[in-house]
C-alpha cells in the first residue's frame, strides 16, 4: 500500500514536468527552425 501511495504522488508530479519538457522541446525546434531561416538569409 505505501509503495502504490508513493507511486501515486510522483504520477501526480510527473504531468507538470513532461509538459516543461515537452515545452523546452518546442522551444529547441523552434529556434533551431528559426536559426536556420536566419542563416539561409545571411548567405
């Protein structure tokens, strides 16, 4: 029952994290997207 208890507290946790880093993944694509539209405009 304890190790259910505690599993119960980091699946709770877990969703707020998987969405920063779903949102950090985002934001990675997109400036990597965007570098490369600056780059293919200087040369």
């Amino acid at each position: 029952m304890e190790f259910k208890r505690k599993f119960g507290k980091q699946k709770e946790k877990k969703p707020a994290k998987g969405l920063f880093l779903i949102l950090l993944l985002a934001i990675a694509l997109f400036l990597w997207y965007k570098a490369e539209s600056l780059l293919s405009s200087l040369f």
